[in-house]
C-alpha cells in the first residue's frame, strides 16, 4: 500500500493507472502525429485537444471502476465495464475532434481510431485483471495471535487483496483458545524475528484479543522492524486494506497520538470552494432530470414533490434536508421514526427508481449551497437515530465533526444501512474518512459515486 494525500492506495493500482493514461496519452498522440500534417499544428492540438482527451478517457475508465481493487471478478463484469466506458468515450472523442481545426472527414477517422485504440487498450486491461498474480508479487504476512481476531485479519486479507499471502500465524502466550485452523499455525524457531525470517515474511499483522500482562512482544517486534520486516497494529490494518477505522478494534489513543483528523482553516476553505463549484455544475446538468422528476411525482400520487426532513449535521446542529418525495405522505403516519429497510412498502413506484438511480438525492445541491451539507461527507441521520446510536456505538458523535455530504466514503462502500449494526458497519468507513479527508478522497468518491449510480449498487 501507498499512501497517497492520507488514504491508502494500492502500489499495484497505481502501477496500472499510471500505464493505463501512458497508453493513452501514446495512443492519442499518435493518431495526431497520423493525421495532422502541419507541423505547426500538430504540438499545440497535442498539448490541448491530445491530452484534453487522454484525461477524459482515463477519467472514464476510473469513473467505470475499472482500477478498485476486486479478488474476484468475472469476464462478464469485466466486459460490461469495457462496454460502459467505450459508450461514454464514443461522444467525448468525437465532440473533441469536431472541435479540430481539422476537415470533417479527419475528425470522424480520428475519432474512429481513438476510441478502437481505447477499446484495446481496455481489453489489455482486463487481460491484465484476469491473469493470476505472480508468487514474487505477493505480500507474504504473518499474523501475531490465533484468536477471533487473528482469524478475522487473515479472512479480510484473504477477500480484499489479491496480492496477500497469509503465511501462517504465531500465537501469543497469553492467548488461552485458537480459533485457527491448526495446519496454519507457524512452527517457533527461538524469537519472533527468527521464525518470520525462517518463513521469508515481509510483513507482520499484530492480531491479539488479548493485549494485557504482558502478551505484546513489544522488544520481538522492534526487532523484527529493524531487519526490515514491516510491522502493522490491527487498527492499521483495516484502515489501510478496507478505508476502514473499527471501533472494535481501536482506542482512544490511537485515535489521539495518530495522525489525520486535519479540520484547519485551509482545509476548511478549499473544501467550501470545491462545494460551491461542485454543487453548481451538478444543479446545471441534472437540472433537466430533476424537472422531468418533479413532473412524475406530481403525475403519480398526491403531495407534496419535495420532502423535508430534520437531520443532525456538522457539530450536531440539526437542518432541514431537502429531497425528492420517494415514499407515500403517511410512510410514518403512527409518528414514529422507522429504517428504510429494502422492498419498503412505503416506498412509491417513482420512488423506487429515484432511489435506485439515487435521483432523490439532488435537492440536497440546495442544502450544500446554504452550507448545511458538503458534497462528500457522512450521511446526515435523523436526531432519533443519532441519540440511539450515540449511546450505543462507540465514537459515533465524531463523525459529526464534518458536515455530512451527498454522498460519502460509506455510501460508496457499503450498502443503504437498515439497523444499528449497519450504522456501526457505515461507522468504520465514516471515522475513516473524518480522520482522512482531503480533495483527492473527495475525488475519489465522487469517481465510485458514479459506478455506484450506474450499477444501482446498495440502493433500497
């Protein structure tokens, strides 16, 4: 993992994206270098229209998922992303090329080629996502503890990174029950450094249940760090493999000590420009959709097009949220607060595909406006919730420390949430953000926000 502006990216991710946009950048430049015959042309149309287009492309391509990392991923997917992100650069290409000062029939050749180029190289790319990992890429890690913890580590390295190699586990003294299979636990050789030597280990996850009396190597593990071996808390663990901060496996210390949690005035200011502009160009462009939307819910059922509701936001002050009406006016007609669980009864024809395609949310431009919600951010929740999961997660009221947003590390990550153990599952991704949050994470999620709108992944 690379850490990049604060959040985790994988090294062979960026491998990737960094020779998927050379391929482009190469195959643009060439077909400029085909068609343009004037010399004097051919740099300046390079620097804009060539590199305006290889951005856009690769663009695409993030905005299409194409580089989250998956284990498993079928041909199907795979192609259908290809497909997906040729559909979008078809029109991008050819608006590009018109803009040439090139003749007519240029254009269209160029742009015919561009998007073939696109096309193959897209394919190069799922040839690449397709083929097994080398042994000599892989990460071999070895996890210090034998119990539910240790078991969890090795199950979330095992689903999440294909480039894991869990070689064993060494349990602690301290650890009275293994919950691991036996055949994994690691022959000692002497002291801890020695037996991940002996085992070729690159790096070492720190899994116990058990921390007291004693049962953290503290002076085996410095030893291992200084031979070279990389040495990791579970609380790092999962903020580094899933976006996430487990309340379960995390204190307030490392929480305090550690770093992130980065609310100054610049980053303040910078994330208020980015709010207002983003929130612009989304109202121009949706503008027509949001029309059409308010026409089919008026045509449908009786009520009112928008719906109010109040909702707990940065530092606790409640606002009013603005949306779509997606559910009938007496969805809580007995007054009391209830989870929008999936196949809602409550929720109207229109409203089920406003919510799939996430059309309800767009009023809420206007909320970011005011400078009530940001366009990233966590989900604003409702006091009720929030006063019932305040008492009962821990932690909960930091992520009211941010304005809550749009849309969000959790909303991308995880699926509509329905019950307290959702909400603590939505947490994880939520602390994660508050603690790491910068531009290039907001990027970031507006790119996933896409695939999930596209994919109607997680709505109810």
């Amino acid at each position: 993992m690379i850490r990049l502006f604060n959040h985790y990216l994988p090294r062979r991710v960026l491998l990737q994206m960094s020779l998927d946009f050379g391929l482009i950048v190469f195959v643009v430049l060439g077909i400029f270098a085909a068609y343009v015959r004037n010399p004097e042309l051919l740099l300046p149309l390079a620097a804009t229209h060539g590199l305006s287009l290889a951005t856009g492309l690769f663009v695409i391509n993030t905005a299409t998922g194409f580089y989250q990392p998956a284990r498993k991923r079928s041909m199907s997917e795979l192609l259908a992303r290809v497909g997906l992100s040729t559909l979008f650069a078809l029109p991008l290409a050819y608006g590009v090329f018109l803009l040439m000062p090139v003749d007519f029939s240029s254009a269209k050749g160029m742009a015919l080629v561009a998007i073939l180029g696109f096309a193959g190289i897209n394919v190069h790319r799922v040839c690449a996502a397709r083929a097994a990992v080398r042994p000599r890429t892989r990460s071999r890690i070895m996890i210090l503890g034998s119990g539910p913890a240790a078991e969890l580590v090795c199950e979330t390295l095992t689903n999440a990174d294909p480039h894991a190699d869990v070689i064993g586990f060494v349990p602690s003294p301290n650890e009275t029950a293994s919950t691991v299979p036996a055949s994994k636990i690691l022959p000692v050789h002497g002291s801890l450094a020695a037996t991940a030597l002996a085992a070729d280990v690159n790096e070492i996850v720190v899994a116990l249940t058990e921390r007291r009396g004693g049962s953290m190597p503290m002076r085996d593990l410095l030893d291992c760090k200084i031979r070279g071996i990389r040495v990791f808390d579970i609380a790092t663990h999962f903020e580094k493999t899933l976006g996430q901060i487990r309340v379960d496996f995390v204190n307030a210390g490392w929480l305090i000590f550690g770093d992130g949690f980065n609310q100054g005035l610049a980053r303040t200011a910078i994330k208020r420009a980015f709010d207002v502009v983003s929130a612009g160009l989304l109202l121009l462009v949706s503008a027509p959709l949001m029309l059409l939307t308010a026409i089919a819910i008026r045509l449908e059922s009786p009520g009112p097009i928008l719906f109010r509701q109040q909702r707990v936001g940065l530092n606790g002050a409640t606002f009013d949220v603005v949306k779509f009406r997606s559910m009938r006016v007496d969805a809580e007609g007995d007054g009391k607060p209830r989870w929008a669980t999936k196949k809602d009864d409550r929720v109207t024809r229109i409203g089920k595909i406003i919510r799939l395609l996430r059309i309800d949310e767009l009023p809420q431009l206007f909320n970011v406006f005011k400078g009530e919600m940001s366009i990233v951010g966590p989900r604003p929740e409702r006091p009720y919730f929030v006063e019932e999961l305040t008492r009962r997660i821990p932690y909960y009221a930091v992520r009211h420390s941010v304005k809550p947003g749009v849309t969000g590390w959790a909303q991308v990550r995880y699926h509509y949430g329905s019950s307290v153990e959702d909400a603590q599952q939505k947490l994880h991704y939520d602390l994660y953000y508050v603690k790491n949050h910068s531009l290039f994470l907001d990027l970031l999620i507006l790119f996933e926000t896409v695939v999930v709108v596209l994919t109607g992944r997680g709505a109810h």
